[in-house]
C-alpha cells in the first residue's frame, strides 16, 4: 500500500470540502450585504393627480397635452372664468375657441357651436429620480 499516494489524495478532498463550505456559509448568511443591495436603492414614488381635459363629439376626446395644460392653468386660476384658444388647431379655425368653465361648454368663436366639455382626474404613480 502507497501511504504518501492516499494521504495525498485525503487532504486534497480535506481542502475542497473545506472550500465548499466556505462558499455555502458565504451565501447563506442573511446578513452579509452584497454588492447588488448596498448599490440599486428602490425608487421613492408617490401618488400624483393627473388631469385630463375632454371634448364630446360622439365620444369624448382627450385634448393634446399642450391644450390640457393651457385649460388647466385657466381653470386654476377661476374655475368659473373661460379660456380663449388660439393656438395651433385652433388659430386656424377662425376666432377661435372658448372654453367657459361655468357651463363646461367649449364655443366655437365663428359659428357659435357649443359642444360639451369634462374635466377628469385620476392618481397615478410617479417615481421619483435621485
């Protein structure tokens, strides 16, 4: 028998057992911080009321972003008062349009036509950005 040949081969199966276990309780340990958690903190968010401003035709019609904030500014400032608008669409149809935020009612400057309007909010979540 070959002692020196199986003492050998003992301590090399010794040390990679040894490096096994070492491995498992690296891993296993809840409180060792890795790498990953101490890097990428959640995104803080909160809850935001998002205002649309619609138009009825057979449906209601969402106005583009730019309108909608242009209404609403209006509408913070009197929700009793109007808004005239002559931008884009608008400016190329005429006088106009107004808005009357009493009646909710969008008026057509040149013909006069009256057509229904809404305002709708709903809360939505934003992430903050650090």
């Amino acid at each position: 028998c070959n002692f020196s040949k199986m003492s050998s081969e003992v301590s090399s199966q010794t040390n990679l057992s040894e490096e096994k276990s070492i491995t498992t309780e690296e891993s296993s340990n809840p409180h060792k911080k890795r790498k990953s958690d101490t890097e990428e903190q959640p995104k803080k968010r909160r809850k935001v009321e998002r205002v649309t401003w619609e138009w009825k035709d057979d449906y209601w019609i969402a106005y583009d972003q730019k309108t909608t904030t242009l209404i609403e500014e209006a509408y913070q400032l009197d929700d009793n008062g109007s808004v005239l608008l002559m931008h884009d669409f608008f400016k190329n149809n005429g006088d106009g349009y107004s808005i009357k935020f009493d009646e909710m009612v969008q008026i057509n400057n040149s013909s006069k036509y009256e057509r229904e309007v809404q305002r709708t909010t709903d809360l939505i979540f934003v992430y903050d950005e650090d």
